[in-house]
C-alpha cells in the first residue's frame, strides 16, 4: 500500500521596523483563531514570487504597504503532517491604510521591541526580530534575466528584434509584483526588444521609462565587455547613491560580465529570474538573492 507524501507549505512574511520614541517599532499582528502574536505572513499564491507573497500577505494582514530590504532567516515547522517553511524580509513601511478586523487577524499593533520580544508567541520568531534589528540599510539593485523570448531558429528577422513567446510575456506580467515588492522606480535595459518588453509591464503599471543602451546587448557585450562593466558600475553607484531601488534587464552570455562587475559572483539565471544585490550606501553589496519564476 503506498503512503501520502508528506504535505509541504510554503509560506513568506516580513519584519516591519520603523522609529518610535524610546525604541523601534516592530509590525505585529493578532489572530483570534490562535489567540497569538506573530510576525506578518502567509502562504504563496499560485505563480508569484515569495518577495510578492511577503509584501502582499503583509498588506492583507495589516493594511500596511512595505517594500522589503535584506532578506532574514527562513523557519520551518511542523504543521498537520507535513511541515511550513517560511521566508522573511526585513520590511520598510511606505503606506498604512485602516485595518477591518476579520476572523484571520482582528488586531495590527506596531510594539515597541522590547514589549514585542516578550509578546511574541512563537519563540523561533524572536531570533528574527534581532536578526532584522541588526541588519544594514542598503537599497536593492535587480539584475533580471529577460523572460522566455521565442526561439533562435523560429525567428527570421533581427535578433535583436526577436520578440517573448507566450511563457515569456506571462513571466513579464509575474515580474510586476516582485519589482514593487523592492520599490523598483528605475528600469534599465538592453536595446534588444526581449529585455525592454521583459519589463515594459512594471514600466506601465507605474508610468516608468525604461532606459535603454545598446551597451547590454549580446551583440556589443561580445566586442565591448569593458563597456558593459562600466556601465553597471556607474548604475550601481547611482543606485546606492541615490537610495532609488532599479532593476536592469539582460541577456544570458552578458549577465557574468554584469554581476562581476558589482562584485557577485557569475552564477546562471533562468529566463525571468532575478538577481537582487543589497547595495551598501558606498556602493558594497551586502546581501545577495535569486529569485526563480515559477512558470
């Protein structure tokens, strides 16, 4: 007779932090079902990405808007025969709307840490709240590979007018919660129509421009790489200068170059992935995530 696998939930939600008068404040929430105080979280939603999660089920819960930061820890625990993994952000507060009480969660507080340390239910959720506590601030650099574009051989025309297949342009529509779960205000790109349409859907939903340079496509990285690493140079130090989140649209056999350049190590990106660097005011990169598509 066989056995059922054991069920696996996966899950992501946020350390908000912001100033209070003697001490930070921490986002906590309150659900009447368990009668518990715990940290802003919630299970992944179809195709989405765990950053969108984070921030999604952090506004669902607390009518707060964040965008997050450094990654935190991940716990996991056991739940109904199967275990909960799940993934938190340190979350900065950008908007705060009025919470309707419901059965899920019928109170958001922010606490003082102290107060919430003692509070919490949970105790793997107190190693969190330090952890976040101690973390940097830096601003996120996104280096995106473009989405699914059709093939090589079933394309006549200019490559570097070779448009995204149908996969492609829903990865492009999926990208759009994980740019604003970073606050993505700054798009750059390779001239290539795959990389600019990669992001055109965050550009519209929040009327950006996508700065395109023909510095990022294949065919220039492949005589200019030098160029390629001065550019990016110059976008991460503007990135980090200017605190303005930014994501930059690339092609595969240009990426290495790219993330070399701000100090990564090469690594390989799937169509629609992300790479988010942590920029240090001075330009260090302090964290580092990848983020898959799901499609």
């Amino acid at each position: 007779m066989g056995t059922n696998a054991a069920k696996s939930i996966t899950a992501a939600g946020t350390v908000v932090l912001r100033p209070g008068e003697e001490e930070p404040e921490v986002l906590m929430v309150h659900r009447p079902r368990y009668n518990d105080w715990s940290l802003p979280k919630g299970k992944v939603a179809g195709d989405e990405y765990l950053p969108g999660c984070a921030v999604r089920e952090t506004h669902e819960e607390t009518a707060v808007t964040v965008r997050l930061g450094i990654p935190v820890s991940r716990i996991t625990y056991p739940v109904g025969g199967g275990t909960k993994s799940v993934s938190y952000w340190r979350g900065h507060p950008v908007g705060e709307g009025a919470l309707t009480p419901n059965h899920e969660v019928d109170e958001a507080a922010w606490l003082p840490v102290s107060l919430a340390l003692e509070l919490v239910t949970y105790a793997d959720e107190r190693p969190l709240l330090r952890q976040a506590l101690a973390l940097p601030e830096a601003t996120p650099l996104l280096v995106v590979r473009h989405a699914k574009a059709m093939a090589r051989v079933n394309w006549s025309g200019r490559d570097q007018a070779r448009p995204l297949d149908e996969r492609g342009r829903r990865q492009s529509r999926l990208l759009v919660p994980l740019l604003e779960a970073y606050g993505v205000e700054r798009l750059a790109s390779s001239t290539s129509v795959r990389c600019v349409k990669t992001l055109q859907p965050h550009a519209k939903a929040h009327r950006l421009e996508v700065e395109c340079w023909t510095t990022f496509t294949e065919e220039q990285a492949a005589t200019d790489a030098k160029a390629v690493a001065t550019l990016m140079k110059r976008l991460a130090r503007q990135t980090a200068e200017s605190g303005t989140p930014t994501a930059i649209c690339g092609h595969r056999p240009v990426l290495p170059v790219m993330l070399e350049a701000i100090g990564v190590p090469s690594r390989a990106l799937q169509p629609g992935a992300a790479l988010v660097a942590h920029l240090a005011p001075q330009g260090e990169v302090v964290a580092v995530e990848v983020h898959k598509p799901r499609v």
